[in-house]
C-alpha cells in the first residue's frame, strides 16, 4: 500500500450554498461579488475569484466561523472594500481532489442549499496501491483481498460459489 487518503474529514461545517446572484466587484477585473444562500436565512456575499460560477451553482460554502480540513479558520473579511462572508471553496480547499482551477460545482439535484457538505461526502478512507507486474496474485480484487491482511487490515469473508 503506497498511502491512505482520508476523504470527507471535517467537512461538517461546511454547508451546500446556492448562487443567487453575480456581480463584478467594482474596480476589479477578477473578483466577483457572489450572493450565496444556505438554507431558510438570508443569503450573504461573498468575495470569490473563480471564473466558473454562475446564477444557481450549487457550491461548497464555508461560513465564517468555519475551520477547514486543512485547519484554515474562516471568518468574515473586507477585500476590496466588500465584506466577504466566508468563502466558496475548490475541491482541494475541502479535501475531496486536487482541483483548484475553480470553486467545486456540486451535482444539480444531490443537495440543497445549507445541507452539510458531510451528508454528500461522507468520512472514508482511499487506500492507494502500487501493483507490480510480478505481483500477478494482485491484479484482481480477488488478490488484493488476500493479501490485505499483510497490510494490518481486517481480512474479509471469503465469497461462496451458488
């Protein structure tokens, strides 16, 4: 086993927030000025550089007050003469990728604004493995299954032939 990742750590206080609105910020050529709603409240702004939102993007919002996985405290801040009420994060922000080309757009229909990012994404583990070609035991699941005890990992019941 080559690493773990742990995915869906800490996301619970990150909330699903709705573009309602988008607007330049006055006197910026990059930054926009976002009204997010999460839940029943009012929706807030929110400062963001990202190119890719639209009205109705459904994304990941962390509201001042907000710690993320990688133990960055969110809170409320002025830029450029607008308050920003938290920030709307890429998928590496929040633990789930790499990406940080852009905020993470969230499927149309999996969520609803102010729903824990947690209940999309729930707590797992990635186990990354490195499979050699003279380890011909291991290119099956079968095999990776076999040998997983080795790795200090529970082993599994073995399946049933009907």
């Amino acid at each position: 086993m080559e690493r773990t990742l742990d995915v869906g750590r800490g996301l619970d206080q990150v909330v699903v927030g709705e573009v309602v609105d988008l607007a330049r910020v006055e006197g910026s050529d990059h930054l926009f000025l976002a009204r997010v709603r999460g839940g029943d409240e009012e929706p807030l702004d929110v400062v963001c550089g990202a190119g890719n939102l639209f009205v109705g993007a459904l994304v990941p919002w962390a509201r001042p007050g907000t710690t993320l996985p990688s133990g960055l405290e969110i809170g409320r801040r002025k830029i450029r003469g607008v308050v920003s009420n938290g920030m709307l994060c890429a998928a590496d922000e929040v633990g789930l990728g790499s990406d940080h080309e852009g905020i993470l757009l969230l499927p149309p229909g999996d969520a609803g604004a102010g729903l824990p990012l947690s209940d999309l994404y729930p707590e797992d583990t990635v186990y990354e493995l490195e499979i050699l070609s003279n380890r011909a035991d291991c290119l099956s699941h079968w095999g990776v299954r076999e040998n997983w005890p080795r790795c200090s990992i529970a082993r599994c019941a073995s399946p049933t032939s009907a």
